[in-house]
C-alpha cells in the first residue's frame, strides 16, 4: 500500500508503536524466561546492549507520539475537547514515563510470577506520573473516539481497558494496549487511503 498522504503516516506510525509495545513485552518475557534472575544480578544495561535496546527505547517514544496525534488529528473537529485534553496528556505522559529502556518502556513496577513484590517495584511517584498523565489521557482521547464513533468500536474499548491495564503489575501487560495501537493505526491507514483514492477520482472527472 502506498503512503499517499499524512494520514496514512500517521497510521503506519500508531501500527509500529503497537507492534514494538508487543516485541518489547515478547523480548523482556523471553529474557525472564531464559533467566529468571538474569536482571536481578546485572544491571539492565550490561544485560542488554545498551546503543540498540536506548535506540529502540526512543524510536517507541517517537512513534507513540506520531501515532497518537495521527489518531487524534484525523477526526479533531468530532473529538472536541475531551479528545484534545486527552491528547495534551498523554504528549506530556509518553515524555515523562517512557523509559530510557526497549524492554522495559513504561516507568513503572513489573511483577513476574517468580519475583517477589519488591522486585522491580517503583516509587508510588513514577506511578502516579504514568496514570495521570499517559493513562488518563489515553482514557480520555479513547472516550473522545468512542463518543465520535468513527473508529471501530471493539478497538476502541480495547483501547481505554488496554491504558488502565499498563498500570497493573502484570506480565504482558503492553499487548493488549499495543495491540489496539497497531489495528487503530491499520485503520487509519487504509481511511487515509480511501481519502486518497476519492480524491483522484474527482481530480480525474474535472
């Protein structure tokens, strides 16, 4: 599918932020599980090369934040202000909670079912900072599409359920979020390209 027009780039850019959000889950799950105890006795860095995990880390980032305004900018007039609140909050969010780290991209505490609580377990403050600013304003920019109607509403809801559960300490608890990014983004994608395809139609008819 050709890239035709800013829409589309916005798409493709929310598809490739899901997609990471689930290899890094994949990656970090795969590293627990050839180790368990692996990041207990090493440092994150020495664990992982750190140029290409600092690198991906920062093109996640990147990506969230064009996909996310894609998202919202396609349909601004139908979201109002909810959604422009909404997308205000997670800009701020994805600045001050994602990590410096691919494996480990969100700042808060990860919990897998062989560590103890203390494990990983992040200060109440970087929590607080990820579900005021990131989560929320995924919840909100989510409302806003629900209440617009004009992205699938399966996906959506996947969407909002998918924010609230970055907040639990649970193993894979990117997928579901990344997964709504990635088939938000695909939609996106092939609206765009819809629009594209109507406009040279009637460019061709005059």
């Amino acid at each position: 599918m050709r890239l035709t027009n800013p829409v589309q780039w916005g798409g493709l850019a929310a598809l490739l932020a899901g997609v990471l959000l689930i290899l890094s889950d994949l990656r970090r799950l795969y590293s627990d599980l050839i180790d368990p105890y692996l990041l207990r006795t090493m440092s994150l860095s020495a664990a992982i090369p750190f140029g290409s995990d600092w690198s991906l880390g920062l093109i996640l980032a990147v990506l969230l934040l064009l996909g996310l305004f894609g998202l919202y900018a396609y349909h601004a007039k139908n979201e109002g202000r909810l959604g422009l609140i909404g997308l205000v909050l997670v800009t701020f969010g994805v600045q001050l909670s994602m990590g410096s780290s691919f494996v480990f991209p969100f700042i808060r505490s990860i919990v897998w079912p062989w560590e103890t609580v203390e494990y990983f377990e992040e200060p109440f403050g970087s929590v607080a900072v990820l579900a005021l600013g990131f989560v929320l304003g995924s919840i909100l920019l989510g409302v806003a599409m629900l209440r617009g109607d004009f992205y699938p509403r399966v996906v959506t809801v996947l969407f909002i359920v998918g924010a609230v559960i970055l907040l639990l300490p649970l193993p894979l608890d990117d997928v579901i979020f990344g997964g709504a990014m990635a088939w938000l983004g695909y939609t996106l994608m092939w609206e765009g390209r819809s629009e594209s395809v109507q406009a040279s139609h009637q460019s061709n008819n005059y």
